[in-house]
C-alpha cells in the first residue's frame, strides 16, 4: 500500500514539475517577446538615422498634432461615456 502511495505521489510531484516548467517558459516568451520587438524597432531606428534625409519643416510638427488630436478624441470618448 505504501508503494502505491509514493509512486502516486512521485507521479504527481512530476506533473507538477511539467506544469512549473510550462509556465516558466511561457512567461519567459510573454517578457522576451516585446524586448525583442523593442530591440528590432531601435536598430531600425539607429540604421535610418544613419540615411540622410532633409525633411520639411512642417514634418516635425505633424506627429505632435496627430498624437495630440487622438488623445483628445480618446479623452472626449471616456469622458462623455461617463455621462
């Protein structure tokens, strides 16, 4: 009887230990994916820099103007589904 109760638990301990590894690996590719997306996204970023290009005036003010109407547009859309 006592047999049959360590082996019962030595199966046990190692379903554990699969389940352990499983979630070790899995939160490992949840963090190492976005660092590597981010790394790609900065070497892409170093390599263009190195390209020179004359860009206008105006070309700088755009992305500010485009993140600033989005926000408002998310902020009206919170605030007035609060009313």
């Amino acid at each position: 009887m006592t047999g049959r109760l360590t082996t019962a638990e030595g199966e046990g301990l190692e379903r554990l230990r699969r389940v352990k590894h499983g979630i070790l690996f899995l939160r490992l590719g949840i963090e190492l994916g976005p660092l590597a997306f981010v790394a790609a996204l900065l070497l892409v970023a170093a390599a263009l820099r190195k390209i020179p290009v004359a860009w206008p005036r105006w070309a700088k003010t755009v992305p500010a103007y485009g993140i600033g109407t989005m926000a408002t547009f998310w902020f009206l859309q919170r605030a007035l589904s609060l009313v």
